[in-house]
C-alpha cells in the first residue's frame, strides 16, 4: 500500500485557475495573503497530512472504534494526531481572527482540508463537522453564546456536531420528533433520539457543541416548527470551563461499510431529567440555522469525493508501476521480460481516466470556494451578489458530481490493482469503502440534482446558469482560436458539450412550472452533465494556463485536458437524452410489475 503525498503542484494550478487567488489576494480582505504565504500554509499542510496523518488511515480502517460505558475508543493515534491539528492552529486558517482564527480564504483552507482528507478520511470528519458548526454559529448565535463556544471550536479545544436525523424521518426532517421544552430559565430539556452521529461521542476534545434539531411544544408542523439548539456534552461555566455532564450519551455505534475509524453514533438525549440545550437562532426557524451548517458542509463533502480520487489515484499509479505482468505486442519470446502494468494502453487509460477526473472535480470544488470568499469579502456589493449566485449554483454540483467521482474514482484503483485490489490487504477496497459515504451525506445526491433543477437552475430567470455557460464559451473560443492542436481539440469538445448542456437547461427551464416532474425525472443526468462540462471548462482553463509555462508540469496540465476534452467530456452529448426523456418511463410499470 503506497503512502500519500499531497499534489501540490496540481493544488497549486487549481487555486491559481479554477480559484483565482490573486484576485482574492488584490481585494485586500484577508490580511497580508500572498501568493508566497499561501504556498507557505500549503507546504506545512502537505507534510502534516502526509506524516502525521496518512500513517492512521490504515490504523482506522483495521482497528476501528469500539463504545464502552458511553464512552468511545478512538484507534490508536487518533488524540495525538488531533492533539497536533489543534496545536498547528489548522482549524482555524479561515475563521475571524478576531475569534482566534488566521483570516485567510476559505480556498485555502479547503485545500488544507483536501489533503487531510486524503491522508484519512476518517480522522478529517472531526473538523469537517465543527467547521460546519462554527458556520452556523457565527451566523446566529448570540454574543454570550459566541463568546462561550465559538473560540473554543474555531481552536479545535472543543469539536461540534450535526444532529439531524431520526430513524423515522431519514432524508424527510420535517417528520422528526425529539423535543425542546422550556426549562423556565431560558434554557431548554431536550429530549428524543438521533442516528447517524458523526463524532457524536469521542474524547479528543475537551468537550463537545451538539447542534440538535427538535420541536418546541405547539410548534407547527413539518419543517416549519423545528428549531436548533446548542447542547454541549459537558454544560460550560460562565468562563467557558466545561463542568457537569448533561443528559445525554452514545448508546450505539453504527457498523459501517467504510471510514471505519470515524464514530457513527446513536445518540439519546434526555433519558433523565432532560439534556439541557440552549436555543440557537430563532424559535421555528431551525432549518434555516441548520442550513447555514450544511451548506459549508456540503463542499466540504465535496472535497471527499476530490481527496479520496486522489489518494486511491496515487495507490493505483504506484502499483501500476510496480507489478509486473505481460509483455510488449509482438514480443511474446521467453527472453523478454514482463513489462510493469502501466505500459498496456487499458492501465493507461485507467490512470488518466482516474486523474483527470479529479482534477476536473478539484477545479469545481475551488471555484465554489472561491465564489463563497468573494460574496463574503469582496469590496464591492454587485460582485458579491454575483459570486453568492454563483456559489449557489455550484454547490450542487460541487457536492454531488465530485463525490460520484470519487466512487468512479476508488472503483477505478481497485480495477488497477486487478484481483489484488479486491483483497483488503492492499488497502485498495478501503478507498472505495471509505469513498461510498459520501454521495450519501448531507443530502444524497438525487437531492443535490434535485435541488439543481429545482433551485438553482430557474435563479433570476436562468440568468445565473446563463451567465456561467456564457463564460464556458470564451474559455472554449480562446482554446479553439489559439495556435496550438491540443488546445483548439480542447476548444471544440468543450463548445460541443456546452451546447448539449445549454440545449438540456433550456429544456428544464421550459418545464419548470408545467411540468415538474418530467424535470425532476432528469434530475441525476443533469447534474452528471453539469458536472462534465463544467469540470471540462476548468480543465481547458488549466491547458491555457498550462501553454504558457514551460515546465514539466505546463505540458501535464494540458495532456491531462487534452485527454479529458476527447475520452471524458464527450459523454456529455449522451446525457442530453435522458435529461429530456420526462417521467413518462418511470412510471411505466406499477409496482406489482416491479416485484420479481
């Protein structure tokens, strides 16, 4: 099983291009960053990822959490690990300095997440799901309540949770029924059960923020009577210092097909006198404050589907280096020797396959991140307003097309590896185990392409999605006019899958009212193509960006493009059917015809 190294060459052209971070350095909104200090936070992260972390990734996997006396055993080096992300204050790169944060970009802090990401899955949930907590307490807590948690999160001394899910409600929030009620003292007793806990109980914090959906009493129903509150596992003293345990604890732990070393927990609260929570936000209006965690969470899954491709991208290239097996056409004598894999032209294609599509999944995660800087940072007002748009619209595709990705992407490694790669002792399995996950978390992507169609699509009109295609064909019409064959095949390909994605967008936005479930009905496909080209626009970016080097680097960038634009990116023009085929199929055979 081959170690991790973090890409930062191929980071580096994906902030540059696809995130544009001199343009976020020219705004002046984040400090003194720099094209050099950005480099320099890459540079430390790479090494952390790679020799603290990646070493537990295999550690996870085998070991595993076991829960005794509400208690949860992390594998072995999980809390020292941790204890270093804390020390090296990597919670904290995009968070107000103010709050104890750095101050830089998100960009550049969801490429500091890629890479702990790739080094272990596992271990990176934990801060993935207290970022999402700090998100939503920025965003709606009170003055005290930030003061009491917010550092303490944004420093990685505490770590927080999303609490969404019940065994009957699943994906349908709106049917949960764990309970808040008054306590008299402006605090409340909480009360009802959880599933599928991320990091719901460990003990490598000194405490932990649950963020708990539940119902006031008389509240309406569905979506509209839920509300959020802040229930920590230890209740703070007025200094923050955690003090008694409150009335809740981990009465299970979810077996899992992968990211063994992550506690998947089932959660009870208010077995007793009540766990005691504090509201967060407004009465009734909960989804909204859980919104604001999810969708930084979102991209942070995203980024999931980017990290696993890649480490499973590198596993693969490392054995197709390595094992030896056939030899060259026409040269079957005895005296010749078995060749490594990666000659035979199937392995080939395998590994651009596998590399491009993380490249071309890396491109759209940054450029989501980068929209969500510039509409919270940019100077002026019109262009935050469009940079919000635009990270809207991106968000879908971010999380959903990159973690579908990310399972082509493991699947594809273990495929490399041959009939050892289904064996777990070559660690090949674990990356598609630990990959499954994510085109299920955080809304699964059916919801992301539904949420596309829906949503994101009709924005101002379809002005939105307009003005992004719009921008596909200049980088298509710059490559197509350049004076080079690699770029101008480029040009071509993206201007011929834009135009399918431009033909299906029309198509939905004629329906959208009359006919909302021949939209939905093409929902996935849509998103497929949305994430084929606009995967496909930010590798031909990368191939111009890469004409005008002359390093080694330059020339992969376009190869790697040049491959996408004629094995990849084609397959947009299939998606155009099934996209428009409407609901009529679906619903061809009723469900007596559906029983074997």
């Amino acid at each position: 099983m081959s170690d991790y190294t973090a890409p930062l060459n191929d980071i580096r052209l994906a902030l540059k291009v696809a995130g544009g971070m001199e343009q976020l350095c020219d705004t002046g909104a984040f400090g003194e960053l720099s094209m050099e200090l950005a480099d320099a936070v890459l540079e430390e992260a790479g090494k952390f990822a790679r020799d603290v972390v990646a070493p537990l990734n295999r550690v996870g996997d085998t070991q595993g959490v076991r829960l005794a006396d509400d208690r949860v055993k992390m594998p072995d080096g999980f809390a020292e690990a941790y204890r270093q992300y804390v020390e090296g204050g990597w919670m904290g790169v995009a968070c107000d300095p103010e709050q104890g944060g750095q101050g830089l970009p998100l960009l550049l802090a969801n490429a500091v997440d890629e890479m702990v990401i790739s080094a272990c899955m596992a271990f990176a949930l934990a801060p993935t799901l207290t970022h999402g907590a700090v998100e939503a307490l920025q965003a709606h807590a009170t003055d005290e309540q930030k003061r009491i948690y917010l550092t303490r999160l944004i420093s990685g001394e505490w770590t927080g949770t999303m609490n969404l899910t019940e065994p009957q409600a699943g994906s349908d929030v709106g049917a949960l029924t764990s309970k808040a009620v008054p306590r008299g003292d402006g605090s409340y007793a909480i009360t009802g059960g959880k599933i599928f806990i991320t990091y719901g109980e460990h003990e490598m914090s000194g405490n932990i923020v649950h963020l708990v959906l539940a119902r006031l009493p008389d509240a309406p129903p569905g979506t509209r009577g839920i509300s959020l509150f802040i229930v920590p596992k230890y209740l703070p003293d007025a200094d923050g210092k955690p003090g008694k345990r409150n009335d809740l604890r981990c009465v299970g732990l979810e077996e899992k097909l992968g990211i063994h070393g992550s506690p998947t927990c089932v959660m009870a609260y208010g077995e007793n006198e009540g766990a005691i929570g504090f509201l967060l936000g407004e009465e009734n209006r909960g989804m909204a404050c859980m919104f604001t965690m999810m969708n930084n969470v979102r991209l942070n899954v995203g980024l999931e589907g980017v990290a696993i491709g890649e480490r499973a991208y590198q596993q693969a290239l490392a054995y197709a280096q390595e094992r030896r097996q056939g030899k060259p056409l026409g040269q079957q004598h005895a005296d010749v020797p078995m060749v490594p894999i990666i000659t035979h032209p199937d392995v080939r294609r395998m590994l651009l396959r596998m590399r491009a599509l993380v490249q071309a999944a890396r491109g759209v995660c940054y450029a989501n991140a980068a929209a969500i800087d510039l509409a919270r940072k940019s100077p002026d007002d019109a262009a935050r307003a469009r940079a919000q748009a635009r990270a809207d619209l991106l968000t879908p595709i971010a999380k959903g097309w990159s973690t579908d990705i990310g399972v082509e992407v493991a699947s594809l490694g273990i495929q490399v590896h041959g009939g050892m790669g289904y064996i777990e002792e070559t660690g090949a399995a674990q990356h598609f185990r630990d990959a499954r996950i994510a085109p299920i978390y955080e809304g699964t992507n059916g919801i992301q392409a539904m949420d596309l169609v829906s949503r994101k699509v009709p924005m101002q009109g379809g002005a939105v999605i307009g003005d992004f295609i719009a921008e596909i064909r200049e980088t298509a019409a710059a490559c197509e006019n350049a004076n080079r064959a690699e770029l101008q095949t480029i040009g071509t390909e993206l201007a011929r899958a834009t135009d399918a994605w431009e033909a299906a967008t029309r198509w939905l936005l004629e329906r959208a009212a009359d006919a909302p479930n021949d939209c939905l009905a093409g929902a996935t496909p849509y998103l497929e193509l949305s994430g084929l080209v606009s995967g496909g626009f930010f590798m031909a970016k990368n191939a111009l960006a890469g004409a005008a080097g002359a390093t080694v680097q330059d020339e992969a960038a376009v190869a790697t493009a040049l491959f996408y634009a004629r094995n990849i990116l084609p397959g947009a023009l299939g998606l155009v059917t099934p996209v428009t085929a409407g609901a009529d199929a679906l619903y061809a055979l009723d469900e007596s015809q559906l029983a074997p």
